[in-house]
C-alpha cells in the first residue's frame, strides 16, 4: 500500500486520483481517528458482501464467537 499527497481546495474537496477511484469505487464512509482521516468504501451491493462473510463463520453459536472474539482481543492487548 502506498501513499498519495494530496491537497484540499478552498472549498474543503479532496481530489482522490483516478487509479484510487477504479479499484475502490465512488462511495466511502470518512472515519475520524484523532488527526486522522480513514476512507472506507462502500460496496455496492452490502448485502452480498455480508453473505459471502457469513459462508467463511464457522457453523458456532454467537456467544462462542463473542468470546473468541474477546480472548483474541485480550491476546492482542497484552
């Protein structure tokens, strides 16, 4: 992953470079993180994305993912 300077024009826009734009799309969500700005695509068909997620979840009950999930946070913590 590389990286792009860019500036902002009087008006607040962000021009983002055309090689940026094709591979991830028109839409974004902006996340503020401290002095950072964190663009996250938005796929067009959002559904779809979450059902091929669902197919790679082992066949477990929420609460068994929860705290998976947890123990691996706690892991990455320490």
């Amino acid at each position: 992953m590389g990286a792009t300077i860019v500036k902002m024009d009087k008006g607040g826009r962000i021009h983002i470079p055309t090689s940026l734009k094709d591979d991830l799309g028109p839409r974004f969500i902006i996340t503020r993180l401290g002095d950072k700005l964190i663009l996250t695509s938005i796929p067009e068909d959002p559904i779809k994305d979450l059902e091929e997620i669902g197919k790679s979840i082992p066949d477990k009950t929420l609460k068994e993912l929860r705290k998976e999930i947890l123990e691996e946070a706690y892991n990455d913590i320490r």
